[in-house]
C-alpha cells in the first residue's frame, strides 16, 4: 500500500552556527492532509463518467478482499462516537431502541486489487444490531462507504466513485452464523423481478494504526439511493422514502413526516404522495365498493409489486420487516407510472421464523389488519388474495425452488467456508467452525419445510 499523508506538525529543531555566535531556534512545519495526489484515478475506476460495473464489484463467483485505512486518531473518533451512542464497548445487552443520529463518517482510504481510494467517508452503520454488536464486545461491525462524501474538503475527489458506486454498505452479517441470508433473500428478490440491491461476499481487513486487521467476512450491499433506483427504474427523479417509525404501519391516523424520511428530494417538503396512499389505502368504500376502492388504490401504489414482495416474503419467511416491523423496506414514487413502488431491505433476518413472533403465516392468521393495512386489507379483497395466491406458487416453483435452493446454499457455502471459518475472536459470531455447516444445513432444511407449508396452504 502506499503511504498516505496526513495533518502532521513536525517540530524540527534548527541549529544555525556562524563565526560569532550560535543561535537555536524552532519552527514548526505542517504537512495538509489536503495535498496529495490522485496517482491510482482512472475513468473506469474512479469517475462518475462511467455506469456501474456489476460484474466487478457484485461477482457472485468470487470473495473479493477489501482494505480500510484509517488514521489512529480518526478510528479514536469512530469509537468515542460509539460510546456516546451505545455506552461503552463489550458493556453486555441487547439494544432494541433506534438512535435518530447515525455514527460518525470519517474519512478513510479504501485499497482494492491494488488501487487506492482517496478520503472515503466511512462510518459504522446499523441500529439494533450495531448496538447488540458493539455492546457485546464484539468489533465486526457493519460499515457505510461514500466515495466523495468529503468532496468539498478535498476537491481532488469530486465525483469519486468505486467503478460507478458512490455509496455501498459492507453488512456484518448479524445473528446469521451461515453468512448466506442477506445474499440468498437479496437474489431471491431480484430474480423475482423485484428491485432489489445486489449483494457480494468480501473480507473485510482495517488497519487503524498497528497494520492490516481480519475483520471477517462481510456481505456488501447496493445502496438503494444510490444505483437501484438509478439503474433499475427508467427515472431517479421520483421521491424515495426509507420508513421507520410507528406510522410506517400505515395503519389509520399515524402519517407523520418524520416517518417517511426522504433520501431524494430532501428539500421538497411534499408527502402527498404518501398521504394519497394513507387516504386511498383507508377509504371507506374498501368494504362497501370493492372494485371502486382497488381502482383508487391503484392509482398511487403499484400493487401488483406490493403482492408479488409479499408472497415472496411470506414463503421464504422475513420478519424483520413490514407485518412485524415498521422498518426496512424503501418505497419509491416511479416517475414512469407515478405509482409507489416497494423495495426490501435488509434481509439479514430472512429465511427462518424469526423474532418478535415470527414470520407471518402465509394465511396471516392473527394479523391485525388494522394495524397492518397494506397486508390485511389486500389480503382481505379477494381479487387482490387471487394475485397473491398465484405469486405463492410461482415463488416455490422457481426462485425458491427446493432444489435449486439447496444447490445454491451448497455452492455459496463452498465459496465462502474458508473465510467465514477463519474468522478470529473478537471478530466473528462464530462460537465454532462447526456451526457455519450446522447453519447451512438448517437452510436447505428451512426450504423444504416451506415448500410443504405452500403445497398445505394451496390445498
């Protein structure tokens, strides 16, 4: 790697001797970390010129290595800002609370196959799970990357991209012992025809003073504000929403502002958009005109994406998300049809029963449909089940096929078992080697169970 400079004050003593006299003096000398220069920038490498290069970043055949650079004082910074978020580090419990303020970004050089990224911001990311993480004493935490979020304090960056990204997430894989869910749901969605981020395996090395550490083995994740809706829709303009909070379970009378965050179009303060949702979503011809209410729903939601994530998430069993909670999932406003579109998030939790009551039945028996419309109402109207029903059964009958599935656990598993096995203390969710098998063969058990729960459901 090369060197890289950084804000330094060199003290140097100057010893100046004449015939008469000598003098002693000291001048202090400050070396920029602002002057340096961009020697590994190239188009395709670097630029915003260029489209993103999917194949090279996101290969789906590979464990590619990434290394993060961070000066001693900034990883000082990093981890202050921790304890002031979560209390101090290996303090013991499990955090279920979301802060509003993310982890601080600080900026970092990031070295992949032999080429540099200059002052790229970095920053811990997560909220439950960074807590639980951090607060267990465990430092495989997840990380956020934006390539020129310090572009205004080092115009040599402006615009930097890694081949085409501007923003990815390197995800520890919490709570998931076989390293394989957040890749498995994420191309389980996508081969679905859903939006969704691409995912890769990559090791994780940060050297924050004392060289090179292993920080395990993470998945990265395409950033949906980033180059899913740039690349996956025909228009970027539209406003995007990330949901959290309690009226992102659209239930009747909870729209709030604050809710909906937008990560475009920040500066239009204009939800109309969702408040058309909450209105249509709740009319009251919903039981008195049923064919009316679908029209009127249909013309602010994309309801035939919503039904087609639903079944999709039903059968392979997400929790940790809309149905159980008020949070990881997008909805975009396609300047194409006007219409808001669902995007999943976060699948670190898929592919099992799960937490907080488990998945959803794929009947949702002991839904509350108040609380959950966008499920209990839909699922209520019979066209609307017809839909969803005829999604089920496709989803068994190809992306979550029983054997392709169990094929592609084999394969994935395969690829990654040396890095994930070699994870080191302090650094890994891993008690034993043992367990990352044990974890893959409670996979390719989970999926034949559901193909069984389908076929039961149908019948």
């Amino acid at each position: 790697m090369k060197n890289t400079l950084f804000s330094i004050t060199l003290i140097i003593s100057l010893i100046a001797c004449d015939k008469e006299d000598i003098a002693s003096s000291t001048s202090e000398v400050t070396i920029d970390d602002t002057d340096f220069e961009v020697t590994d920038w190239t188009t395709e490498t670097h630029s915003n010129d260029v489209d993103p290069n999917f194949e090279e970043v996101f290969d789906d055949n590979s464990v590619k290595r990434i290394d993060i650079v961070i000066t001693s004082a900034r990883w000082s910074t990093m981890l202050a800002d921790m304890t002031s978020l979560y209390g101090a580090f290996g303090s013991g419990g499990r955090d279920n609370s979301f802060e509003d303020d993310n982890p601080v970004f600080v900026p970092a050089e990031v070295f992949y196959q032999g080429k540099e990224w200059y002052r790229v911001g970095v920053r811990f990311k997560g909220n439950s799970s960074l807590a639980s993480t951090w607060r267990s004493g465990n430092m495989k935490l997840s990380f956020k990357l934006d390539f020129d979020e310090f572009e205004d304090d080092y115009p040599q960056i402006d615009n930097q991209r890694f081949y085409g990204f501007k923003k990815l997430s390197l995800k520890n894989n919490f709570n998931d012992k076989s390293f394989l869910r957040e890749k498995v749901a994420g191309d389980i969605f996508m081969n679905a025809g859903l939006a969704s981020s691409h995912t890769a395996f990559y090791t994780v090395y940060v050297d924050h003073g004392d060289g090179p550490v292993y920080f395990g083995l993470y998945t990265l994740v395409e950033e949906v504000d980033d180059t899913v809706i740039d690349t996956q829709f025909a228009d970027n303009d539209g406003n995007l929403y990330k949901p959290d909070g309690n009226g992102a379970s659209f239930a009747s009378g909870t729209f709030s502002e604050s809710v909906f965050v937008k990560e475009t179009n920040e500066d239009k303060g204009d939800w109309s958009d969702i408040q058309n949702l909450f209105t249509m979503l709740h009319a009251s011809n919903r039981t008195t005109d049923a064919a009316a209410w679908r029209a009127n729903l249909e013309t602010v939601l994309d309801t035939d994406v919503f039904l087609k994530y639903l079944a999709v998430n039903t059968v392979i069993q997400n929790w940790d998300t809309y149905g159980r909670m008020t949070h990881n999932y997008y909805l975009y406003n396609n300047p194409d049809n006007n219409l808001l579109t669902w995007i999943p998030w976060d699948n670190n939790e898929a592919l099992q029963t799960g937490n907080m009551g488990g998945s959803l039945p794929l009947n949702f028996s002991g839904l509350s449909s108040s609380q959950w419309p966008l499920i209990g109402y839909l699922y209520a109207d019979a066209t609307y089940k017809e839909i969803y029903d005829t999604y089920v059964e496709e989803v068994v009958n190809g992306v979550f096929e029983v054997s392709a599935t169990q094929n592609t656990y084999t394969t994935y598993a395969a690829l990654i078992e040396p890095y994930a096995t070699t994870e080191t203390s302090g650094y890994t969710f891993l008690n034993s080697t043992a367990e990352f098998q044990s974890a893959v063969n409670t996979l390719k058990s989970h999926v034949s169970q559901r193909a069984a729960a389908v076929e039961a459901y149908l019948d």
